[in-house]
C-alpha cells in the first residue's frame, strides 16, 4: 500500500479524489462501489487513483479519516473563541450542523459508520469508538467547567454528553433522511435553548 506522504506535493488532485470518493461512497455504499467509478467522478484515469491511494479501501479511510479530523479541529477552534460555557455548547452543536449540511455525502458516511460501529469487532470500529470518546471528553470537560461555574447544573458528566451528543446527532441523522426542521442556526438555537432551561442554574 502506498503511503499517504508520497502525495503530500499533490494535495489538489488528491483532494479531488477524495471528493469524488466520498460521494460515490455515501450513493453506493462501500462493497457495491468501483474503483472506475471513483475515477470517472474525479475526471481522473483509474491509474492516477493508485498514484495517491493503494487501494479502494484507502481512500475509503483516509476519506473518511480526514473529513472526521477537519470536524473535530472546526469544532476545537470555534469552541475556544466562545466565551461562557452555553456559548461553547452552541458552538460545539453549530460546527457539526454546519460540516454536516456542507459536507452532506460525507454526513452519510458519518452516520452509517457510527450506527453500525458498536455491534462490531476489528480495528475499524475501534477507531470509531475511539473518535466517540475524544468527544465525549471534550464535552465531559466543557460541562465539568460549567457546573464549577454555576452556569449547569450539577447532573452526572456522562448524563450530560450522552443527552447533547443524541440530540445532535438526531438532527444530523435527519438531514441524511432530507428532513429539514429548520435551518442550520434555529437548530443550533434550540438545541441549547432546550438545554439550557433544564439544565442551567436553578432560580433563587
């Protein structure tokens, strides 16, 4: 297999591939996709593919890899500009609706993968698992720093992922099914205004 590193002078056309990768990927699904396929939506011949990838299941990976990597340092650095902890929420929600209606074959690939990922076995789905619990420590301690703050309310840290990460993840899934409640920042809105009326502070 060839090493990512020997295309690193070649970022464009590579990046090409793998737009066209993920979008075959997330139309046809990985096993009934081909390799022509993928070529002929980069507008490339199926040689220049194995130039930068060594096989199909490469550019599956590292399609899906990057775009997974993209997210989480979108995610970090909108996170760090926000000031107060309802804010870093906001962002944190917003980011992934945002990659996601921007990125919609990838969302695709996204949900597939990860509601499949924990019935099964091998370094793939330990990889998934793997991106779930970075998460999950990045809002476990984002809430963590909310509750010293007083701005939530004390409520077990993993009660609190798991509440924000399904309710994302609920209107991501539902952008796959073309459901569109409304649009990128009133879903963002509520989602954090629902939040925050459970869980903020209580009244004196």
């Amino acid at each position: 297999m060839k090493s990512s590193m020997q295309t690193a002078d070649h970022p464009t056309k590579r990046e090409q591939i793998l737009d066209a990768a993920v979008k075959v990927f997330s139309t046809r699904g990985y096993r009934a996709t081909l390799v022509d396929e993928i070529a002929q939506e980069a507008g490339v011949a199926k040689g220049t593919l194995y130039l930068y990838f060594g096989s199909k299941e490469d550019m599956y990976l590292q399609a899906f890899r990057e775009n997974v990597e993209k997210l989480h340092e979108l995610t970090v650095e909108r996170m760090q500009q926000a000031a107060s902890t309802w804010d870093k929420i906001k962002a944190f929600v917003a980011v992934r609706l945002e990659f996601g209606e921007k990125h919609r074959e990838f969302l695709r690939l996204y949900v597939s993968e990860f509601a499949g990922s924990f019935t099964q076995e091998g370094e793939w789905p330990k990889y998934l698992k793997g991106l779930l619990g970075r998460e999950a420590d990045l809002l476990r301690d984002l809430f963590r720093r909310g509750i010293e703050a007083r701005e939530v309310r004390a409520v077990p840290l993993d009660q609190l992922v798991s509440l924000l990460h399904y309710m994302v993840a609920g209107f991501m899934a539902s952008r796959v099914t073309n459901i569109r409640i409304t649009d990128v920042d009133l879903n963002a809105d509520l989602i954090v205004d629902v939040l925050r009326k459970g869980l903020g502070p209580p009244k004196k």
